[in-house]
C-alpha cells in the first residue's frame, strides 16, 4: 500500500491525534513539532514559545481510502482557525493553526479550502466576520514528540 503524509497544526497535538486516529483511510499518526528555529526541540523547548515550533500531527494515510481533501475537511472541522496563537485554553504560538504542505497539490488544494471556508461565512460573528489566520507553509523537518505525548488520550483511558 502506497501512502501519502499530511501534517497539521490546530492546538494541542493530543486532540488532535486523537481526531485523525478516528478516520477511516488514516494508517498511522504521529505528535511533534514542525516549523521552527532548532532541532530535535524537546517539548519543554517549544512550551517556551520560543523556538518557532508548532504542535503539530503528522498524518500518513491511503490516499485509496482517503483524499487529502477530507483531511482539510476534517483539520478544518476540529479547531478553530480564526484564533491566532490560541485554541481554547493553550495560548502560545505552538498551538497555532497552521498546514504545512508536502507537494505543490497539496498547497493548491489547502489554499482552496481556506478560501472556500472564508468565502462560506461559517466564522460571523454578528455583523463582523472573523478572518482565518491559518498559516499554509511548505514542510519542513518533522521532530516526533517525546512517547508520554503518543496517543496520550489512548493511553490515559487504557490506565484508567
């Protein structure tokens, strides 16, 4: 089976883990970081908001089963992308929304969504309509995040 990646920013990297694990098409996901400054950070490094680092999930899936289209659909679905630096509780920008793409296509097809989403109005506010701030980037280096962070949903209802 031929697979293809994915790697998606949108707050903490447990829930969204959890969100990708759960649709069918998806082989494997992995927590980490993406987009900074440094190597191999360690999660105490990009907790200081200092190395450019955004939790984020790496997602490999079966593009037979699965478009990298509804993987937008879904990112899209679980956050709130007009929040900079922020999703609910976690304030830093580590938590921000951001993509990061691996082909040309894959831009193309990020870019696509976001403006259809702006353009559908689906984040008014009353008169006013809040911009969507996520970041589309090429992908760079992908650091896996420590084990404790692996599945950390799956692994806290298995010990409860």
């Amino acid at each position: 089976m031929a697979t293809e990646k994915a790697n998606f920013g949108a707050g903490c990297f447990w829930g969204v883990q959890e969100a990708f694990d759960a649709v069918d098409g998806v082989v494997r996901t992995t927590a980490g970081y993406s987009g900074g400054m440094i190597d191999s950070p360690s999660y105490e490094d990009v907790s200081t908001g200092q190395t450019g680092h955004a939790e984020t999930v790496l997602v490999e899936y079966d593009p037979a089963k699965i478009c990298y289209e509804e993987l937008l659909a879904k990112f899209w679905e679980i956050h709130d992308p007009t929040t900079k630096d922020r999703q609910g509780p976690d304030i830093g920008n580590q938590y921000r929304s951001v993509i990061f793409y691996f082909t040309p296509e894959q831009e193309q097809a990020a870019t696509k969504s976001m403006k259809e989403l702006e353009e559908s109005g689906k984040y008014r506010q009353g008169k006013y309509l809040r911009p969507i701030v996520t970041e589309i980037l090429a992908a760079g280096p992908f650091y896996p995040a420590e084990d404790y962070h692996q599945h950390y949903f799956e692994k806290r209802r298995a010990a409860s």
